[in-house]
C-alpha cells in the first residue's frame, strides 16, 4: 500500500502548538511513532485510538522517512 503523509497529516499553530498531528484529531504523529518504536502492533494501537486508520499509521512511517530524508547539519 502506497501512502502518502500529505494526505493523513497536518500541522497548524493553533492545535498542539503545531505539531503534527492526524487530520481532523489532536493525536500527534509523535505519539504513534513511539508506540510502533517500543513494538506495539497496528491492531493494538488501532484499539487505543479508534479515530485512527492503518493508512493513517502508515503515513505516520512515510513522515518519519520524509523527515529522515531532510538534510540538516549537526
């Protein structure tokens, strides 16, 4: 399944001081992130937040890759 982040993310300055977040919620895309990186499995995670799809949860690993992606200098 090919999914892109743009269509299942948003950010905006007035909703979680902009951080990005799924579309029309208030779960950050931070939050998903750590669950799926301590091992929690879609179904799982798809029971703890049922407003959410697995399209969303494989946007939310298309953004991590998106972001991985951006050169920045450290």
């Amino acid at each position: 399944m090919e999914i892109s982040w743009r269509e299942h993310i948003e950010s905006s300055p007035d909703v979680l001081h902009g951080k990005p977040r799924f579309k029309g919620t208030r779960i950050p895309v931070s939050l998903i992130l750590g669950y799926l990186s301590s091992g929690m499995n879609n179904k799982k995670i798809l029971e703890e937040f049922p407003d959410l799809t697995e399209e969303d949860i494989a946007a939310s690993l298309d953004f991590a890759r998106y972001l991985a992606e951006l050169e920045v200098a450290i």
